[in-house]
C-alpha cells in the first residue's frame, strides 16, 4: 500500500488562558495543509496534554499561550515528554510571547515559537520542513 502516514499535529491551551481563537485559526490551517490534528481544548495542564499526545500518537505539539505561563507551561512540557520517553514528539510554542523569552524556550526544546504577525503560510511551512510522521 502507498499510504504515507500524514503529520499528526496536537494543537493545546495549557494553563488559564481563555482564548482560543487563535488555536482554532491555525488547526484549521494544519487541517487544511492535510495534517491530522487533535485539538485538546481550553485549560489543559501539562500533564493532560503530554497524556493526550501519547494516546493520539501526535507528531509534534503546538502549545497557545496569550495568558503570560509560558515560561513554566512551555518547558514543563517538554520535560514531561522527556520522561515519558518520548521526546521525538516536536514542541513548539505560539501566542503573546516577548522576544526576550524566546531563547530561553528554545534551549530548554521548544523547537520553535511563533509571535502575532507570522504568517498561516509560515506556520505550515515550518510544518512540512521541520516535522516527520514518528
């Protein structure tokens, strides 16, 4: 069979923030760009989304946050994925995040984070380029 297995992209809210507008545009961009996505929904501790990754068997998780934990959410994330053993699941990050964070999230293994003003197109280039099915 010729079937390739699509990017599976889990989109979550951690933490309080309630908003999820965003998230919703940019599942709907990864749908359209034919990845198979999960969407956990609003107020998800880490805990929750790394389980819910693992039982859908997700390429890579896309973390939201506008509320301002990102600097705890987006790191306790990866570090549940590390001992859960499988730190092969991608972790990027989007939202209100200042520029002076970024690096710090980067060299705790957020592979990227994406600020308002990047593009739909962007997003799911970054995608293609950056994530393969497990």
């Amino acid at each position: 069979m010729g079937n390739k297995r699509h990017i599976r992209v889990m989109v979550a809210k951690p933490g309080l923030d309630g908003h999820d507008r965003g998230a919703r545009i940019i599942a709907r961009a990864y749908r359209d760009a034919g990845f198979e996505v999960v969407y956990s929904g609003l107020h998800q501790t880490p805990e929750e989304i790394v389980e819910a990754a693992i039982q859908e068997d997700v390429d890579m998780i896309g973390l939201s946050s506008l509320a301002g934990a990102h600097n705890y959410l987006f790191p306790r994330t990866v570090e549940l994925l590390r001992e859960k053993g499988v730190d092969d699941i991608v972790v990027c990050g989007g939202g209100i995040i200042p520029d002076e964070d970024i690096l710090a999230l980067k060299e705790v293994g957020i592979k990227e984070i994406f600020t308002p003003g990047t593009t739909l197109d962007e997003v799911v280039k970054w995608v293609e380029e950056n994530v393969k099915p497990r």
